[in-house]
C-alpha cells in the first residue's frame, strides 16, 4: 500500500517539462498513458523519489486519474516511494545468491551503513535493500548499486566494505 510520508509541493522543471514532451511525442494521440514509465524515470532522476504530489502532477500532464499513475509506481521496484539515499544496494536474496551468503551480506551492510533495510544514512549517502533475481545466480552472492546501476559479483564482507568506502570518496 502507498504510504505517504511528505506532501511537500512539487514543481517539475522546464527542462523536465520538455522532456516530458518528447516523451510522450513518441506515443499515438490519447495513448500518453503509454509514457508513463519513462516519466516517472524522469521524475525521479530529478527528484530521487515519487512522492504522492510528483504522481499527481505526472498524472495531470499525462491526463490519466493518480491511481493509475499509484499502481505502476507501486508495483515495480525500480521505483522509491520515500526518499532513498544518493546510493542504493541492492542485495540478490533469491535462492542461488542466500545459499552461498546473501543474508550474512546484508546484515554486514546494514551493520556498516547502521541502517535498517529500506533506511537512509544520516549522511543522505546510502540506502540498502533485498531484490529478488539479479540474473547472475552462478556468480553470488551479487550487488547492484544505483543510481547508475552497477553490478558486482562473487562478494564478501571485505569486498563490500571497499565499495562503500569508494562511494563515499565520490
């Protein structure tokens, strides 16, 4: 379920307005809906995280009703529907990756970070979570951290502890 946690006002950019537009110039008259994913993309590269306003407004330039906007962004995992840190470590927790130590791995992020999963460090730098398939189940336990989504394999604690040290160089 959407909870919302900021109803701070919202205001898109010129610069992702006309994004905005040629998004959805690439989509047949009265089907704007169909530039809904790339949108929220947008908005939250912009802004790091869909808030319910963000929604509303993505809804109101679409012209489609918020709960349509509401259950895509709620559904896939890819978007954050509270603020997340500038970094995010996505942990494969499926069964190939727990098998060789995924669970042990997350909680050495979450003591390192001293965060829960789903948290954001007092420094706004990093944010962790469980996902499910990362697709590289010979190679675990694996990560991928975004923004820009790279991706690590065959980690331990040490390993992680290297990356999380270079992010914060950054």
């Amino acid at each position: 379920m959407l909870k919302v946690e900021e109803q701070q006002p919202v205001e898109f950019s010129s610069a992702l307005t006309a994004k905005f537009d040629e998004i959805s110039s690439r989509y047949p008259e009265g089907k704007q809906k169909s530039a809904l994913l790339p949108v929220l993309h947008e908005v939250q590269a912009e802004l790091g995280w869909l808030s319910a306003n963000a929604m509303d407004k993505v809804a109101a330039y679409l012209k489609i009703e918020p709960i349509e906007v509401y259950e895509v962004a709620s559904f896939y995992s890819m978007y954050f529907l509270k603020p997340q840190g500038k970094y995010m470590l996505e942990v494969c927790r499926t069964g190939p990756c727990s098998l060789v130590g995924a669970e042990k791995l997350m909680d050495h992020i979450e003591a390192t970070l001293g965060v829960k999963e789903g948290e954001v460090t007092a420094d706004g730098l990093f944010s962790w979570r469980g996902v499910e398939c990362l697709a590289a189940c010979g190679f675990g336990p694996v990560l991928q951290i975004g923004p820009e989504y790279t991706f690590y394999e065959n980690l331990d604690a040490q390993k992680v502890d290297t990356l999380i040290e270079e992010l914060r160089k950054k």
